[in-house]
C-alpha cells in the first residue's frame, strides 16, 4: 500500500476571489451569468449548473470578480466553511465562495480534487479567522495540502469513486425518501385527526374553514379568542430558567454557554409557566409553537397564551394544532410583513379572531393520546433510518479519504479497487 504525496493547492490552481455587484443597479443583476453562493451548493449533485440570482456582463465588470471557467473547483470560505461543487458552466461568485482554476500545463482531475476536499471540511473550518464570522482565506486556501497522484491514478480513482459514492448516494436516497414519507405520513394523520376525529363513520358537517374541511356534527368551530388570553407578564428579575422555542419544542437555554445571541439582562423577559402556550410569532416560516412544560422566562418578543380559566381544554389537543398550523403554513397565510427578510409575522388580532375546531373535552384527550402513541412509533422508525444515514455517510467519507490518499489501490485501467 502507498500512499500519494501531499501537495499544495497553490502549485496546481489559482485561486480566484469572487464579488457582488451594487444591489441598486438594475443592470447589473438577473442576466446570462450565473453568479453562485453558499446557498447554491447541494449535498445530492458535485456540479453547480443553476444558481439562484444571476448577473449582468456589466455586473460582472462592475465588481471586479472574473469568470471561472467551467470545471473549476469551487469552495464555500463562510457561512459556511467548506462546501464543495464544480462548475458545469462558466460562473462567477459572491465573495462567500473562491474557485480553484487550473493552471496551464498542470495535469489534474478536477473532479479528483472535488473528492479530496470534499472529506475535508473540518479541516477547512479549522483555518477560518475572524471576529463577527470565521472566513476561510485565500492564502490558506492556495497552501492546503491534498493528496496528489499521478493525473492517470486521479482519473482511476475518479472513476472508482463515481461508481461506489453512487451506490451509497442511490442507498442514502432510499433512505432519505423513506423517512420524508414517514414524515409526511406522520404530518397529514396529524391534521386528519385533529380536525376530524377517531370515529370516521361520524356524521360530518361543513365547518366553513378551508383548512379545517368537515368535522363531526357534534364539535363546535370557536375562535382562539373565545378559548385563550394572551398573557404578557414581565417578570423583572433574573431568578428563572431562559427559554428558547425551537423546532423541537421550549428549551431551556444554557447562558453560561455564551452560545448564540445573548440579551444583556433577562429581567424584562415575559413568564411563561407550566401549560402555559408560547409561539414565535414573528417568524412564520421557521418558528415555532409549544405547551410549556418549564416554569420560566422568554423573550418579550415572543407571544404567551392560556386558556381563560373557566374554559378548561386539552393541551395537547391544541399543541398538536397549533403545530400543525405551522406545518400546513395555516398561521403563513394569515400573516403579514416582509417574507423575504424574514419578517412574516401574526398579528394578534389575526391570531384571536381564527377558527378553531373544538371538540368535546373527552374527544381532545382521547385524540392526543392517540396521536402521542403514532407520533412516538413514527419518531423511533425515523430515528432509526436517520441512525443508518449516519452510518452510510460516515462510511461515504471513508471510502473517499481512503481512495485519495492511496489507502485503497486502485486500477488504473478500469477504476476498480483491489
């Protein structure tokens, strides 16, 4: 077994900065040029053929970035570090991404150099500097050493790795599908149940709500108004556990971390106490809605509801709603602001004033504990596909690194590893 020799990137490639034109020039923007950042990178396909804003020949003139040509390696180098593609066409970039261009008379696989830098991300992430964000340099870009055999042995081991990395990418997409079915099994039982009940042989009536569809004869169709109060009660000391709403549910934040964004003082944060409703309102996209299980403190930013004391319901029913709103982009709709900054919030009074299915009390407890049931089934099936994903892609980066390295040999005249 031997192994290649290491050589710097700089011997082999130049490395080319990329650059953003002025946003408020017309000309310079949704032209023939396809202009990438790390946005544009995915995980499913090594070439980069679309891009989501283009540019302009005077755009491109404008910024002083140059036209790479196609089969470039190009690096994300922020926000972040060390995504990998190549170039199936000429491109520019943003200043997030550099791109390798070969130097003339150099013999290299630019897809060779793909595979290597590919099982090198944390490697890449170590060399990034800086102070509001890490960047990856172009000095330490052009000095990081890979692997370099002969431009015969790269374009076998190119060879070796489309067909194997194929085969594990067709076996991760299996995957992958199968736990987005479940997910989306798991999605629509959620939003029948909740707004059609166990019994399916019920009589139905119209309930005038789009979203909602039918529902037994026997529910009512209320306003959150009539059900809940929100409540915003600023606590003004700092003796309570700082919960976050995630995609997972209220958390409770660990300060001491300094980990994320910080407040300077929690003491005009907001109560929220057990079974008390929190949802982050100002971000219809990505937030979030959960029943809290905590006693303490979220941001004044984020909204806290109860039901009214004589109107006693089932909290999870209403979790299982009000996250399913989310899901079904219910709450999306109702919203307003500017979605594209990331400002689509709900009003208040858009909130109180939607309908809402409302069984009986017995129907709401029954229908969340079978829903608790299903959802625990189908959580651990997904569980256990995302655990054979990791393996899989731990696997994938092996075979990569041993391969390029000269761990593996490999044919040269047929790409096949001995």
């Amino acid at each position: 077994m031997s192994v290649f020799d290491l050589q710097k990137l700089k011997y082999t490639f130049y490395v080319k900065n990329g650059a953003t034109p002025a946003s408020g020039e017309a000309d310079y923007w949704d032209g023939d040029i396809m202009w990438i950042t790390p946005a544009d990178f995915t995980t499913e396909q090594c070439y980069i053929s679309e891009s989501r804003r283009s540019i302009t020949e005077a755009g491109l003139n404008s910024c002083g970035t140059n036209l790479v040509p196609a089969g470039s390696v190009v690096v994300s180098n922020r926000a972040p570090i060390g995504l990998i593609g190549i170039a199936a066409n000429p491109l520019c970039t943003s200043q997030g991404c550099k791109s390798l261009v070969k130097k003339n008379g150099n013999l290299v696989h630019g897809k060779f150099i793909y595979y290597s830098l590919a099982t090198q991300e944390k490697a890449l992430n170590a060399l990034g500097r800086g102070t509001t964000f890490f960047e990856l340099s172009s000095f330490d870009l052009a000095n990081f050493q890979v692997h370099m055999p002969s431009y015969e042995e790269q374009f076998a081991i190119t060879n070796y790795l489309d067909r194997y990395i194929g085969e594990i990418d067709n076996l991760l997409s299996n995957f992958l599908s199968q736990a987005n079915m479940l997910d989306r099994y798991k999605r629509e039982l959620i939003a029948n149940t909740i707004t059609h009940g166990l019994d399916k042989s019920a009589p139905k009536k119209d309930s005038g709500i789009d979203w909602i569809g039918e529902v037994p004869t026997h529910w009512e169709v209320t306003k959150t108004k009539w059900i809940f109060e929100i409540v915003k009660r600023i606590y003004g000391k700092e003796d309570r556990d700082v919960l976050s709403i995630t995609n997972r549910g209220l958390k409770i934040r660990d300060i001491e971390s300094n980990e994320g964004q910080l407040a300077e003082s929690y003491a005009n944060y907001q109560v929220v106490n057990v079974n008390d409703f929190a949802m982050n309102s100002m971000d219809l996209l990505t937030g979030w809605v959960d029943c809290s299980p905590f006693e303490g403190v979220t941001s004044p930013d984020y909204r806290v509801f109860r039901f009214f004391p004589n109107k006693q319901q089932c909290h999870n029913y209403y979790k299982y709603l009000f996250q399913m709103c989310y899901k079904s982009r219910i709450f999306y709709r109702l919203g307003q602001g500017v979605s594209n900054l990331g400002r689509w919030r709900l009003q208040a009074d858009q909130f109180l004033n939607m309908k809402l299915p409302q069984p009986p009390i017995h129907e709401q407890e029954e229908i969340a504990a079978f829903l608790d049931k299903k959802t625990v089934q189908v959580d651990g099936l997904i569980a256990d596909i995302n655990e054979q994903i990791d393996k899989l892609k731990q696997y994938r980066q092996i075979v990569i690194h041993d391969a390029v390295t000269g761990k593996v040999k490999v044919s040269e005249g047929n790409g096949n590893g001995d």
